[in-house]
C-alpha cells in the first residue's frame, strides 16, 4: 500500500508547498497585485488564498489579520522609499538645492513605482486606531531622516510643523502623481520647493 497522500486536495497542496519565506514573498506579490488591479477593498485574507491558490490557515498563519498584512504592505513601500533615498543621497551633492531634490525625486519616484495601490493603502491605515499608528510610525522615522539631513542647512531649529508641511505637500502631490492628474515632474518641483522655502526659513 502506498504511504502517499490519495486524496487530490492534499496532494495538489503539497506540491505547492514553499520555504516560509519564499511562501510569504509570493502572498505580498499577490497582495499588491489584487490592490493594484481591483483596490484595497477587494484585499482580504480569504481572497488573498484564494487568488494564491492556497488554503485560508495558510495566509491566517502568515498576516493573521488583514490590518497585519496592510501593516506589512505600508512597511514594505516605507522600506523602499528608505532605500532609494539613502542610495540617492550618497551619491549628491551636499548642498541644500542636491539634497531636496534628492527628497522630492525619491518621494515621487517610490509612489510612481507603487502604482495606484498606494494611497489606497494609505487610506485604509488610517482607517483605524492601530493602522493609523502604524502609517504614523513609519511616517516618524523618515521625517527625522529627512529633517537629519536638512538641518545644517538651516539657520534655525526644523520644527514639527515645518516637517509635517513638507510630508503633507510629498505625500498629496506624489498621490496626484500616481493618480494621473499631475505630472510627475510638477509634483517633484512642488516638492523641492516646499523642502528648499522650509530649510531656509529664518
């Protein structure tokens, strides 16, 4: 007799097993691609499975929540936006117009490469006390990277307000971006000279 599995659903989820890491790269693939397709709406767990071809304790086991996976779908873009921009700024200039226009290219280039998915994303993490906090916790982080690099360009201390100017000008005119309605050359100019009039403030 046998010892492998005869029923066809155990076989075929068989085949399909992946190393949990490569398991968990596939499911956020699939995750961006059903919010770039049909919105972060269409995004649960259930459909999630559904659409990777996987059972539903499969994806539970991965996100647990659906906030946990718009969670680790935010925190993926924050750490993309990081990385082009740390790239960047090793490579410019060191004055203040290279490194706003460091800022601004790489804020809209990320959301470019995002897609449309993004501020929907965005969206749904404010949709709640616990995804707000995590959108404001990446949020924190690349104001004070921003604000470490602007710094020695100003003559006074960068302040809270001048920082949330310049995330709320990035974040509105790179969304326009990515949504069609603002080229994204203008969003990029909006932005460098939202950073440029902040730092030199006296």
């Amino acid at each position: 007799m046998s010892s492998k599995p005869s029923n066809p659903t155990v076989q075929a989820e068989a085949k399909k097993r992946l190393p949990r890491e490569d398991r968990n790269r596939q499911l956020m693939a699939m995750a961006w691609s059903i919010v770039r397709s049909e919105g972060t709406d269409a995004l649960t767990l259930g459909y999630l499975a559904e659409r990777a071809g996987v059972t539903k304790p499969v994806v539970y086991d991965h996100f647990g929540t659906r906030t946990g996976l718009l969670a680790l779908l935010y925190g993926e873009y924050d750490s993309r936006q990081h990385a082009l921009m740390d790239e960047a700024l090793r490579a410019s200039g060191k004055s203040l117009p290279a490194v706003a226009r460091v800022i601004a290219k790489a804020y809209v280039n990320c959301v470019m490469e995002m897609g449309r998915e993004m501020p929907g994303v965005s969206a749904a993490l404010a949709g709640s006390p616990e995804l707000d906090a995590v959108k404001k916790k990446h949020e924190a982080a690349f104001l004070a990277k921003c604000r470490a690099v602007l710094q020695p360009f100003s003559k006074q201390p960068i302040g809270p307000a001048g920082m949330r100017a310049m995330i709320g000008t990035a974040e509105a005119v790179s969304f326009a971006a990515a949504a069609g309605e603002l080229d994204p050359v203008d969003a990029e100019n909006e932005i460098y000279d939202a950073i440029v009039r902040i730092a030199r403030r006296t």
